[in-house]
C-alpha cells in the first residue's frame, strides 16, 4: 500500500508539471517569482540559454515541503532550486538535497560567503528582510525604527507581513525590549515565544499577510498598506523600476543568504551542476545586482559591482549598523514546530 | 423422431440444440450483463484509478506513519517487550545506537526527530544531535553513552513516545485533529490552548457553509419562482444571468470580489455615496469605515454568489414540473394566494429545495481558494488548513486527517439528511 500510494504520489506530481517527459533535456531552474527571478533570469538564464542550453523556470513561495514531497516520492521534476539558509540546511537534514561537491563545480570555496554554513547548497546572494514604507502617507514625521513598525498608535494603518514566523518573531522580540543579539536565545523559550506572539498580538488586526515574495512592493502600491516587511530587493526595484514612493528602513534588517541546491533524486545531476557553475561566475553575480540590489556572495564579484549601486545593497555599511543575521540553524531545528504554533495563531 | 421421444422422455424445455432452456436463457441473460458492464467499465475504472484509489491511499495516512518503524526497526522491536515502568536497558540502548547510526548514514535522523517532536516540543534538534554524536562513538555502554549525549533519554516518558510513535498505525494524527493528544501514559488528554484549534475551524467551517446555504436559499428561491412562472421568451433571457456567472471560473469571479471590496475600492465607495456607511456609523456598527476586505462579511458574500446557481437550478427545474393547475385549484376553493404559495406551492418544490441546499452545503465545506483571497487569517476553513499542513508544514499526516474529518462529516451529514427527509425525494429536476 505504501509503495502504490508513493506511485500515485509520483504520479501526481509528475502530472502537475505538465508531463516532464515532454521537455526531459530541459532544465527547470525554482526560484522566488517577481523581480529577484527575472534578474536570475536576465544574468543567468538568458546567457546560459544563448551557450546552447535549454531552461524552464518556475516560482514557489519557498516551501521545504514541496521539495521534500518530490523527493520522497522519487519524481523530482526541479532541477535547480533557490532556496533560504533554514531550507537549505533543514533540507539536508532531512535528505531532500544533494551534498555539493565543490571540486565538481570547478568553484573555489574559500571564495564565497558563507559557503561553509551548509553542505548541500551554494550561497548566491546576500538579502536584508527589511521594511519600507509609502512616503506619500508619512511627510513630516517618517517611521525610522523596528519599534515605529509595531507602534500602531503613532503611524495608524495596515501593515504587510511574511506569512512566516521567520524575522517576524525576531522583531516582535526586539521591539519588545530584547537585545539581538540574545534573541534566539529567548525565542528558544517557551516563555520567549510567548512573548513574541504577545507582542505581534497588539497589531495583529492590523497586518495583511503576504506569501509571495513579489506580493508586499504590490500591497505597498495599491494602498492595501501603509507599510510593509520586503526583501530589500523588492522594494528598490518598485522605486527604481516602477517609480514608487517608496522608502526602507534598514533599521534592525535581518540579514540572511540565498543559495542554489539541488533537490537530491533528480535526472538532470550533471546539468544542475553545470548551471549553478555558470551562475556563480564573478562577471555575472556582479552583472545581478544591475537587476536587483542583493549583494553577491562571491567576493571576486565586488570589485565589478557599479559603484552607485553599493549603498543599496543590504551589505553596505550604513545599512549594516543595526542589522542581525538570521539564525538559520535554530530555523531549521525549530521551524517545523513555531511554523505550526504560528498557523495556530493566524486562525485564532 | 428420436430427437422427438428423447425430449419428451424427460419434461426439461430444451433449446433447438438440445441444452435446457433454462441454462440458455441464463447464457444470454449473462452475455447482456456482461455487455452492460463492458459499457460503464470505463467509468468505473476511471473513478477506481483517479477518485477512489488516491483518495484511499492518501486517508490511509490518517492512521499510517512508519517513519520511526522504517527507521529503527531494532529498537522497535525490542520496546515491544518493554513494560514502561523504567528506563529501558542496554539491549534497547545498544539497538537503538546501531539504528542512529545507520540512520545517520542515509540521513533520515532528521525524520525521526520529526516525527518525535510533534509530541515532544524542541526535540527534534536534540534527536538529531544525538544521531550526529552517536555516530562518533564506537562502542558501549551505550546507555551510558546515550544518556551522556542528552539526559532526555534517561527519562521514561521519551521512551514511552519512542515506543507509541514507532507503531505504523497511529490514533496521532486523528486524535490531533480533534485537538486531543496521548499523554505520556497513554490516556487522551486535550491538546494545550495554543494549538487547540481544528474543532474550532471545523465549526466555523460548517457555520460558514451553513451561512451561505441560507443566504443562497433566501436570494435564490424567488428568482427560480420568477424563471419558473414567467414565459418562456423571458425566461430564458434571464437565465442567461444566471448561467453566464456559472460558466465563469470560480478564481476570475473571486479575483473580481478582491478588486471589488479592497479598501476605497467600488463597494466601499458605493455603500459610502449611498449613505449606507453613515448610516452603520449611526447605528455604531461601525467606527469609521467599513472594513469590507478580508472579512467574514467578504467571504460570505463572494461565496453566496459562487454557490447561487447551485442552489437555484435545482429548485428552478422542480418548479417548472409543477403545474399551474394545482395554485389555480387552491384560489378556486377560496385559498388566499399567500396562503395557497404556502400550502399548496412551497411543500411541492421542497424535494428541490433539499436538492439546492444539500449541493451548496457540502461544495461550501471544501471551500479553499475564496477564503483565502478575500478572507481574513480567522475566515480560513478546513481546506486551507489542508493546503497549509501539506505545502508549508510538512506534515502529511496531519493533511490527510483533516481530510478525513472533512469526508468523514459530510457523510455524516449525508446519512442524518437521508433519515430526515429522505435522499429519493431529492430532485434535481
């Protein structure tokens, strides 16, 4: 019974891409949607495409479980992913991706960021979760703290939040009197969690969930909201390809990595490697900032970065003063469980 | 003539080849069943292989989870002897080290912690620290050893959650659904307040279903009444507006309520031009503005419009039967025609009615995407939660339980239905 219901399984999930047979020698690259893939797309894809090679892309919202859920029924149909520092080392964990071989990328590790954090994947960019605001709605006394997020009373209005405890519970915590550097500390507490949950109680009303990366700069322009947490590079796109009024407030930005992985089981191994070797090319990282102001994590690609693009990227020292990195080992050990306990929340 | 005597030696009729009559008739009675089956064999294998099969094996894991059985299968089953009363021995320490460490090889250690922390909170980081750390050690004591890594496993209940999560068949999933849990000794105990809420949702659900049926019955019922009586010239032009929306896609006129009711959007602006705002403002409903978007109000709303079809087709075509004779008798014999509607009109249309009502009810319990876009974090229903436990938890095992609850209720629901009013009196026209 197991085995068939994990061919049905496969079966379904074979189904919902569209029969992968049909394009078995394409690659189907995942990452976050809106303007973070369609810089990954013009930087990566459409060179890697001119080289001769064949590419789909495809969005999801972050989710370990989908990838998990390929992987266990034997039909992984992604090939290449973009996952966040919790996924990629709770993914591996759990067995959904593969180890990376460095030697087999032709990449010097020593080279990259961060990239001794996780064993199965590649760090590609460095984001700042941060959270800007409709400059048109606040002209004399503008928001400038984490705290100014959370005061309702001050600045009235809705607000947009990742549906996802991660930053969220961290800034509750702040907000709420904790230093940064001792907040996994106190989250890791029963009594700290409930805490950050009181806190996110008092504008609870107030704040619209958003899912998709690409939805919070969305909610900002159609005035759903006055203010909302983005990955910085969301909103500087908004402002500098759409012209919005928007600001961020780099105050307490919760920095984290993307990476490349690779979903383990896959057909295409050889070829997943081959991209994720093309896109880490110094010329090229530094060729995504253009697109999208996420500094990479390759550090030959710095120096080839346009310097007035420097100050917007979440690696730049002014922004830097306050920031906090995200504590991906606590997110993939407890995030399973504070994910169900906010869920909770969110229905009460 | 031998033929002739041979049949009338003994009194069975027989066919002209000589086989009773009787067997020939069954022959070709069986021959028309076959070829009747062979008829509807393509339906009934797509309903096994599409509906009832995925459908089965996906409840199956309500009750089935072999995480921790697959991956420690030693341990397993020397708990089995196990009475519970003591930390277990160095035999179940040392099966339960050579598990850990195989795990860790294939890198399943994380599934168990899993698995595990879903009744022990933040245990899933120690499950997984200890595999790492076992794995280091060579050889025993392992109880000592294990211990040593973390204390937890120095402690009866761990082991007791170790022994009940390594059954294949779990009540875990169920009972956590009904916001219930097994304490350490066994017994049901209710799930903590703060991730007690599935019974909740399941009200709300059913409240929200209920809710709409109502409001769908309401609008409904007159203009299948008007379609029904008026001619047939106009009839049809105003079924045009019935059916047209019914042929839209459910997510266009979803997206169209979102773009309808945001903040300073159309609905806002009309209910405020036309003084209803102040008028709500007055009667302090309200402080303000409305708040229309992910409400209640919306969801209820954009989900009556789906469903108004559902419930007015059927009754409209139970009307259409029901001759015009039977009101003009009832005026006759001195029947007031509010009087007569009621007597003598409605209880006819009554087997449409349930018809309507049943439809739109049990449409409305599997309701996901309405919600979700013009729903507020507290309008969500059993479905989204669905779509949560499997996309974002993980946890399938907890899907496939909601499910069952959901499937379970509504032939529930079905089965009090057929006691009360009878499911051959329902009528779709």
């Amino acid at each position: 019974m197991k085995k068939l219901s994990i061919v049905f399984a496969a079966a379904l999930l074979a189904g919902t891409a569209f029969g992968a047979a049909a394009r078995a020698e394409e690659l189907t690259v995942v990452s976050w949607g809106g303007a973070y893939s369609k810089s990954q797309h013009e930087a990566f894809v459409v060179p890697y495409i001119a080289a001769g090679n064949k590419v789909t892309e495809a969005e999801y919202n972050g989710e370990v479980a989908k990838i998990q859920a390929m992987v266990d029924a034997k039909a992984v149909t992604w090939d290449v992913v973009d996952v966040d520092t919790p996924t990629a080392l709770q993914g591996c964990a759990q067995g959904a991706l593969e180890t990376i071989d460095w030697a087999k990328l032709g990449l010097d590790k020593s080279k990259f960021i961060g990239s001794d954090i996780a064993e199965c994947a590649v760090p590609n960019i460095v984001y700042g979760t941060v959270y800007g605001y409709d400059t048109t709605k606040y002209k004399d006394n503008p928001p400038t703290t984490i705290n100014d997020f959370f005061d309702t009373a001050k600045y009235p209005g809705k607000r947009g939040l990742w549906k996802n405890p991660q930053v969220n519970m961290e800034w509750a915590l702040i907000v709420d009197g904790v230093d940064a550097k001792d907040v996994y500390k106190v989250l890791g507490t029963k009594e700290g969690l409930d805490r950050a949950f009181k806190r996110l109680d008092t504008i609870k009303k107030d704040i619209v969930w958003w899912e998709a990366g690409a939805q919070a700069p969305k909610l900002l322009a159609d005035g759903n909201v006055v203010m909302t947490s983005a990955w910085n590079g969301r909103l500087y796109n908004a402002v500098k390809q759409d012209n919005k009024p928007f600001k961020i407030v780099w105050d307490h930005q919760a920095l984290d990595w993307d990476w490349w992985a690779i979903p383990k089981g896959g057909p295409k191994l050889d070829e997943a490697y081959k991209f994720i070797s093309f896109a880490q090319d110094a010329q090229r990282m530094a060729d995504q900032t253009k697109y999208i102001s996420y500094g990479p994590s390759n550090t030959d690609s710095v120096p080839k970065i346009a310097a007035d693009m420097l100050p917007n990227l979440p690696t730049a020292p002014d922004n830097l003063k306050t920031a906090w990195k995200l504590d991906a080992a606590f997110w993939a050990d407890r995030g399973d469980e504070i994910k169900e306990r906010f869920n909770a929340w969110l229905a009460q | 003539m031998a033929v002739i005597d041979a049949a009338a030696s003994d009194t069975v009729m027989r066919a002209a080849d000589g086989t009773p009559l009787k067997k020939k008739l069954r022959q070709a009675e069986r021959r028309e069943q076959l070829r009747a089956l062979m008829l509807i064999a393509p339906l009934f294998l797509f309903i096994v292989v599409t509906f009832l099969f995925p459908i089965g094996s996906m409840l199956e894991r309500a009750f089935y989870d072999s995480d921790v059985a697959d991956n420690l299968p030693r341990t397993k089953a020397l708990l089995a002897n196990w009475d519970g009363k003591e930390v277990p021995g160095e035999d179940v320490f040392a099966a339960f080290a050579a598990d850990m460490k195989a795990a860790s090889k294939v890198k399943t250690v994380a599934l168990i912690g899993k698995r595990l922390n879903y009744e022990i909170p933040a245990f899933k980081s120690k499950v997984v620290a200890t595999g790492r750390k076992i794995d280091k050690v060579e050889q025993g004591p392992w109880k000592e050893a294990i211990i040593g890594i973390d204390p937890i496993w120095g402690e009866v209940g761990t082991w007791a959650v170790v022994k009940r999560s390594a059954r294949s068949f779990t009540p875990f999933y169920l009972l956590g659904v009904l916001d219930l849990r097994q304490a350490a000794d066994g017994s049901i105990e209710r799930m903590p307040a703060d991730r007690a809420i599935y019974v909740q949702i399941l009200g709300r659900t059913f409240g929200i279903s209920f809710l709409v049926t109502l409001c769908t019955l309401i609008l409904g019922y007159p203009v299948a009444y008007l379609l029904a009586t008026i001619p047939q010239r106009h009839a049809s032009i105003l079924m045009i507006f019935v059916l047209l929306p019914f042929w839209t896609s459910l997510l266009v006129r979803t997206t169209a309520w979102t773009i309808l009711l945001q903040d300073g959007g159309v609905f806002s602006q009309v209910i405020h031009l036309t003084g209803i705002t102040w008028l709500l403002n007055v009667l302090g409903l309200v402080d303000g503005e409305p708040q229309l978007f992910k409400t209640r109000f919306a969801t209820v709303l954009a989900m009556t419009h789906i469903q108004l079809p559902f419930t007015l087709l059927p009754i409209y075509s139970v009307m259409k039967t029901i001759s015009p004779t039977y009101m003009r008798a009832a005026k006759s014999l001195g029947g007031k025609p509010f009087y007569s509607f009621l007597r003598v009109y409605m209880p006819q249309t009554m087997s449409g009615v349930a018809a309507g009502c049943l439809l739109t009810f049990i449409l409305s319990l599997g309701y996901y995407i309405t919600p979700a876009l013009v729903g507020g974090g507290t309008d969500s229903m059993i479905a989204g939660f669905i779509d949560t436990a499997m996309n974002s938890e993980a946890n399938w095992g907890k899907a496939s339980a909601l499910g069952f609850m959901l499937l379970a209720s509504t032939l529930v629901l079905y089965y009090v239905y057929n006691r009360l009013i009878g499911i051959d009196r329902m009528k779709l026209g």
